[in-house]
C-alpha cells in the first residue's frame, strides 16, 4: 500500500526508548530497518519507540482542536480562527500536523511489525515476539481509529515505505475498520494482562478490551456488535486489575499517575533534554486570569494561560455543584492573591468612597460564580471581583449600572465584572505544577488515554443500546457515585428511565472534559450534527456547522504532491 509524499521518510529516525518508570531514551540517527530491526536489542528499542511517537501527539494543541473543540462543551477561544469561525479548510496547519504526525508513525509501526513477521532475530523468544507484535499493531490501529475518525476513507499503508512515492491510494471506511478490529483483536489476545511496574506504560490486554470496546459501539454494524463492545468493557470491569480512585482531586493529583484508574498513559518527563515538546496542554484550557487583578500574577499552580478553549456555557449548566464534586475538583472557578502584598485603590459599595485595600498572599482575590449573582450576593463578598455572564453586560450598562465615583448609587457593587472572552472558570486536569519556572511550556504529566470511569460509561452505552437501560443505569452509577459531594452519593444515582443517549452525552461530558474523547462521542451517537447546530447548545456554531465538516479536509500539500490527483481527491465541501 502506497502513502503519500512527504509523510514518508527514506530512513527510520527514531527516539528509542527502553523500559524504566520513565522510558530512558536513546536517539539513533539514520538508522534503516534492515540494519536496526534485525537484533533483540534493535528491535526491543524499535517497540518501545513507538510508544514515543504517541508521546509526540499527546498532547499537542492541534490534538484538541481535533478532539475536543469547538463542540458542544467546548468554545474556539482565542487563536486559530478557523475553528471559532468553522472555515476549516485544506490550509488549516492543525489538520496539517495531525494528518503528518499519524502517518509518520504509522511508518514507524510498520517496520517494526513487518520485521516482526518476516525475520528470524537471535535471541528473541517466540513469546515476547508476539507480544512485540502486538503492542505494534495496537499502536497502528490506535493511529488508524485516529484517521479514519477524522477524514473518512484514507490512505491505509500496511508496509513500510523507505522512500518518497507520489502515488497515493484511499482505502474505503468499512475496509479500515476491519484492519482496526483485526489488529485489536490480535491485541486482545497476545498482550499480557500485566506488566512489572517498570513496564507500567505498556499496553495490557484490557487496554486492547477498552479499545475494541470503543469500536464496536462506533461500528454498531449488528447487534453482534453491541453485544462485543458490552462484552469486552465488562471484562475489563470484571477483571479485578483496576478500580476508580476515590476522588477526581486524587486522580488528577500529578503525584499520582500510576494509579488504580488508567488503562493506558503516555508518559512525559522531567527531563528536558529528553522530553521533547512535552505535555502542552496545560496551556490550553486556562484563562487569562493574570490580566485581571493586580494582585494575582502569573504563578505555575494556576497555569500559563493560552486561553484555547473554554467551557461553553451549556458544559457549565451540566454539573449540579450541590451534589457533583467533579466542579470543585476539576475546575478552577476561585482565584487567590499570588502577590506579597499589593495596594489598590477600590470604590466601596458601604462608604461610597474610594477605599485602599491591601491585598495579602493567599486570600481570595476573584471569583467565577457559574451563575449569576445578586447585587447582595456581590456586596457580600466586595471587594473580591465577582464575575459575571457575558449576556449581563446586554442587560446592565457598566457605566451607569456599576457604583463609582460618579455613579455612587448605582445599583451595582464596583466588583462586579463581566465575564469577557479572556476570564472564565477552567479545567484543572492538565495543570503541571511541577514545571521549573512560570513560562515553561513542555509539560511532565502523563496522559491518560483511557480509564476505567470511561470502560463504564462505554459499557452503559453498550447496554442500553442493546435494550437494557436497567443495566446501564447501573454502569452509570458507578461513576455518579464516586463523582458525588460526600453525603449525597444517593441524589446522584438515577434511575433506567433517565438513561437516554444523551444522558449518556452530557455524563460523559461531565467525567471526561478535556480528555481527546468529545469529537469521536458526538460522531458515535450521531449527535454531532444535532449538538452543533442547536443555538440552546452551541451557539457560536449553530448555522455554520455544515454537513461536511464531520469529515476534516486533506491538507492541501498532500494534493498538490500526488500525481495521481483524479483518483486521490479532496474530501467533500472544501474545494481542491
């Protein structure tokens, strides 16, 4: 199978990575498949290369535009208009990198598992064969599910290519999934169920289970198919190696990260030298909390913000902060003073003066309420700034509205302010407190790719499909208890009649935001197109999500560097 130019690389350059609770690295230069893939020891590295290459695509921000927003949960904030605005075409450099990025390691995942199969190397057991082999064929799928999720019917190179090619072939949709299944499938059954705590990143059979999982309710070409994709989310329920943590605050805690919960991670590192770009994300979701407050100044716990993506309002609306711990452990939405000390001069809703307040490290500087405030609720709190819900401002005239000096009466405390496009509550699962200094941007903590919370919630869609909403609502539950305020654990389970597909939407919004899962969630449901074109739901989007954009464009070099572009054409919608 034939890929196309400039994807392919004439020889393998690759991070090879050994073993260890962090994969020590070793960089080999221009290394070709037949002199490196031919020894245990090149091939050992070969393997555990691979898990590199998934290391270089989480998380990088092309990566959540692609999987997480704008959605239904999620608002294009600031940078890369194309997504905010939904004139995505073949230029946009996110779609560029994403597409590169995959089938680069595609490549990579083919030489190895093609010589896997085809040599006889010294020293390497017939059993760690196949298990080389399967975790390489796992990882190729993995980067298919990827590709044809996004783009439809794609290219689908089976073999490793060691130089340039302009021809380039798409394999029909039907046709790539079943190469997924068949290679997941050969996972499940060759992958061993546990690895020494060294080998903690590897892939395990119940990360395979999790992941065929995930395809058959993608598929759901039969009832066959839901009854597998039940099947294996059960098994690795049932199968007593994991158990939700107690809290989503000790799931996030980045000391943590070899915990009960994960099924698969990427794993970053400290080491800057060995770390690449990093985990990115951690810039991603923060707003511009810095600009703000003149107390409150950039500092490494609260993130550096890019201010990418934003909650919509709707995601917001999901959690019921009276009952659903997941808001206070996943969000920030309180900010306190960073400074040692700072003097500000603030109009006082009692004296109707101008008042100096000096702002102390550690106490409570802003808040984002979720909802809006009062004018008592406000008061109450003052000088702490209160903000509120952008459509306020359409109702309240900050300048006549809001008490200061020339308007002393006003029915507003000066504290109040109007959420802009800058401030907002935000998600604190990507947070790396251990970076060195404030402006670091290459990120140390693990991704989690799949966890248990997510095999349940894979398991209630699966049986409630399949007719049996008792059963899901049980899955569900599972994961409603654990997230709930202690004490209301009852309030939060519901019943067989609550369990409708979007229920199952908004709960996987709830315990998976911002975990590369929204994008592929709304296209299995066949909700997408209703989400993003509902102005209750998605109102930046609503009238400029087209039926085409479920589909990405091929980028547009990939085109121009074909020669055979009749055959090898742009996806529908988006021109040449």
């Amino acid at each position: 199978m034939k890929i196309l130019n400039k994807i392919l690389i004439g020889s393998l350059s690759l991070l090879c990575l050994s073993s260890c609770d962090f994969l020590d690295e070793t960089a080999y230069n221009k290394v070709t498949v037949g002199n490196f893939y031919t020894t245990k020891d090149g091939i050992t590295n070969g393997v555990n290369g691979l898990y590199s290459t998934l290391r270089g695509m989480y998380i990088q921000e092309y990566l959540i535009y692609m999987c997480e927003g704008p959605s239904d949960i999620w608002i294009g904030h600031q940078g890369h208009e194309q997504w905010y605005n939904w004139t995505i075409d073949a230029t946009n450099a996110d779609v560029r990198s994403f597409w590169y990025s995959c089938y680069k390691s595609v490549n990579q995942c083919n030489a190895v598992i093609e010589s896997l199969e085809n040599n006889d190397i010294p020293g390497l057991d017939e059993d760690l064969k196949t298990r080389f082999l399967a975790e390489s064929l796992f990882i190729r799928a993995h980067y298919f599910y990827h590709l044809v999720q996004q783009f439809g019917d794609i290219p689908m190179p089976l073999k490793p290519t060691n130089s340039v090619e302009t021809t380039a072939h798409k394999t029909k949709v039907d046709e790539v999934w079943n190469q997924i299944v068949t290679d997941l499938e050969f996972a499940v059954e060759n992958l061993p169920e546990t690895y020494q705590a060294s080998e903690f990143e590897h892939i395990t059979k119940y990360a395979a289970m999790h992941h065929l999982s995930r395809v058959y309710l993608t598929l759901k070409r039969s009832d066959d198919d839901l009854k597998k994709a039940l099947n294996y989310a059960e098994q690795v329920i049932n199968s007593g190696k994991y158990s939700l943590v107690k809290s989503h605050a000790e799931l996030w805690d980045i000391n943590n990260k070899n915990n009960s919960e994960v099924l698969f991670s990427v794993l970053y590192t400290q080491n800057a030298e060995l770390n690449g770009d990093g985990n990115t994300a951690h810039m991603y979701f923060c707003s511009a909390y810095s600009e703000e407050h003149p107390a409150v100044k950039r500092v490494i716990e609260y993130g550096r913000p890019w201010s990418r993506e934003r909650s919509s309002d709707f995601a917001i609306s999901l959690f019921d902060k009276t009952k659903d711990q997941r808001w206070d452990d996943c969000f920030i939405s309180r900010w306190n003073v960073t400074e040692n000390s700072v003097t500000e001069n603030v109009f006082s809703p009692f004296t109707k003066k101008v008042e100096e307040k000096v702002w102390t490290k550690g106490e409570l500087a802003m808040i984002d309420p979720r909802e809006p405030w009062t004018p008592e609720q406000i008061k109450e709190v003052w000088p702490v700034l209160v903000f509120l819900p952008e459509y306020m401002r359409e109702q309240i005239d900050p300048l006549m509205d809001v008490q200061s000096e020339q308007n002393p009466n006003a029915e507003w405390p000066s504290n109040t302010r109007f959420t802009s496009y800058k401030m907002y509550a935000y998600l604190v699962k990507h947070l790396d407190p251990l970076r060195p200094e404030v402006n670091w941007t290459a990120g140390s903590r693990n991704v989690f790719v799949y966890r248990l919370a997510d095999t349940y919630l894979l398991a209630a869609e699966a049986a409630f499909l399949s007719g049996n909403a008792q059963k899901a609502a049980e899955y569900i539950n599972v994961v409603r208890r654990r997230a709930a305020v202690p004490g209301h654990e009852a309030e939060m389970e519901i019943k067989s009649s609550d369990v409708t597909i979007d229920f199952i939407l908004d709960e996987r919004a709830r315990e998976l935001m911002g975990e590369m899962h929204r994008w592929y969630d709304l296209k299995r449901t066949d909700k997408l197109m209703e989400r993003m074109n509902d102005p209750e739901i998605s109102p930046m989007t609503a009238g400029k999500f087209k039926d085409y954009h479920v589909l990405r464009p091929i980028p547009r070099d990939q085109l121009t560097n074909v020669s055979n572009p009749e055959e090898f054409t742009q996806n529908p919608g988006y021109g040449n």
